[in-house]
C-alpha cells in the first residue's frame, strides 16, 4: 500500500528505522489486527496500534463504559461515560489517527461468531478478562491458523506470550497452545477479580503496550517472537521474568490425538471472570 505525503510526515520516526523502513510501513497500513476487549489492556495496545499505523484494526467487546474504567482504560474518557467501548474507543482512535480504519462489534466473542470473525483478520491479540474467552481464542486462531498474542494481568503483574501452535519451532516441534500453559482453568471462585482485589492501572498499561508491541513484530517480522515463552511482569518488584514454554503432546487440541476440532465444546459455557482488564 502507498503512503499518503501526511502518512509519510506522521511516521517519519518509523521510516528511519532500518527495520522499518517504507516497506514495514506500509505492511503495517496493510494489515488487519483484531483487539478481544477494549478494556485495560485493550487500551493502550489498541492506541499504540493506531498509533503505529496498523490499517484495520477490529474491536469486539459488548460493554459500555463506566467511571471505575478511567482508572485504566486510557482509551476511554469521561464524556463517554454509559456509551458502547467499542464505539467510544473507535472515537479516541479517530482522533489519534484518522488514516485507521476501525471495524466495531458491541457483541461478546463466542462459539458462533469467532471462527467467522476471526478469519477477517491477520493477527489477533487478546486482553479479554475471563478465562472462558480465553479458551474459546486461543482454539479459534488455532482453527484459524491465525497468531494469537495473549495477555493477562493481576493487581500489580502480568503476563504475555505469543501463540502459534499451527507453526514450528526451531526444535522441530510445534509451539504451544493455551492449552499447554494452561491445560484447565482454575475451579470457579478461586480467583479473584478486579472488583474484589482491585488493580494498579499503570501496571495494566505496561502489559497492554508490551502487547502491542509484540503484535507489530510479528506484522513486520522483526525481532524475536514471544512464541514458545512466557513473559512475567512484578510491578512491586520492578522485574520481568521469562519462562520456556513446551508443547503438550496430549492437550486436546494440537496433541497427538486431538479431540477438539470445532468449537462445539464452547457452547453455553460460563464466563469466569477474572481481574484482567
């Protein structure tokens, strides 16, 4: 795709990096992201997203904004109190960069829209706040064969790793799923939520810029994917740590012998909420 002269003025900073460059500008103006919550981790990726460049950039969440969201949701702002995120952060965005197309969905990501949906986009990144999205995602890219950069946060860490299962690793060996991090979600009520612990908003907004920053690497192929490791985030401590991350032969869904291969098994589950976003 051709950059405009004003495109060419207002990513200037992005054309003097030899990793960057024209080319990478415009691969950025061509691709498609599709952002699961615009809630606190939704936020400042979906600013540094637009910010950046990225052409299409897809918004599915079905809240509306309340005032206990400003403490982190940066992408929101007090006018647009009781209004769709989707449509208040699509506003904010217009007004960061009006070369950015956004496509809005005030709907919840489930077991009937998702493979349609996500086959729209290039990449996905997901900063939902209940495990039950969580799953549902991470196996609908996997369907998809679309990469998935994932992120969670807690009261003042967080967590964040890229998946592409449907690829190979430098072992030979498939990278992992959520599944394979994860092989069941806790047992209900065992983990809090953000209304109950509560949540450093600038902690949730180092995890959501991290994410972002992933997602433009793997759109411009730079640097080295967070596929295959999972980055941790101590606020309190001021420390990232880095865990290898391996396939799970016999995780239901890319194992050996798989027995997830639709979404059937998302059907009418609950959503477990968690202190995420």
């Amino acid at each position: 795709m051709v950059l405009t002269p004003q495109e060419i003025e207002r990513y200037k900073r992005h054309l003097v990096l030899r990793e960057v460059g024209g080319q990478g500008q415009q691969k950025l103006k061509a691709a498609r992201v599709l952002v699961v919550g615009a809630g606190g981790l939704g936020s400042p990726l979906l600013l540094y997203l637009a910010a950046a460049g990225v052409g299409t950039i897809g918004i599915i969440d079905d809240d509306r904004v309340s005032l206990d969201n400003l403490q982190r949701q940066i992408v929101l702002t007090t006018a647009q109190v009781d209004a769709p995120k989707v449509a208040s952060a699509a506003e904010t965005i217009a007004r960061l960069n009006p070369h950015v197309e956004v496509e809005t969905y005030e709907e919840r990501i489930d077991a009937r829209n998702a493979l349609a949906l996500i086959a729209r986009y290039d990449i996905v990144a997901d900063g939902s706040d209940n495990f039950a999205t969580r799953y549902l995602v991470s196996d609908a890219c996997y369907l998809a064969r679309k990469p998935l950069v994932f992120a969670a946060v807690g009261a003042f860490d967080g967590y964040l790793t890229t998946l592409k299962p449907y690829a190979k690793g430098p072992d030979g060996e498939s990278y992992p799923t959520y599944r394979c991090i994860f092989p069941e979600p806790p047992p209900a009520g065992t983990v809090a939520n953000c209304a109950e612990v509560g949540v450093l908003g600038a902690a949730v907004g180092v995890i959501g810029t991290l994410q972002a920053t992933e997602v433009l690497k793997e759109i411009l192929g730079i640097g080295e994917s967070l596929a295959g490791r999972l980055m941790l985030y101590d606020a309190q401590a001021a420390r990232f740590t880095e865990i290898t991350l391996a396939w799970d032969p016999t995780n239901p869904l890319s194992g050996r012998e798989p027995t997830i291969r639709d979404l059937s098994i998302h059907a009418g589950g609950s959503d477990g909420a968690t202190c995420a976003a």
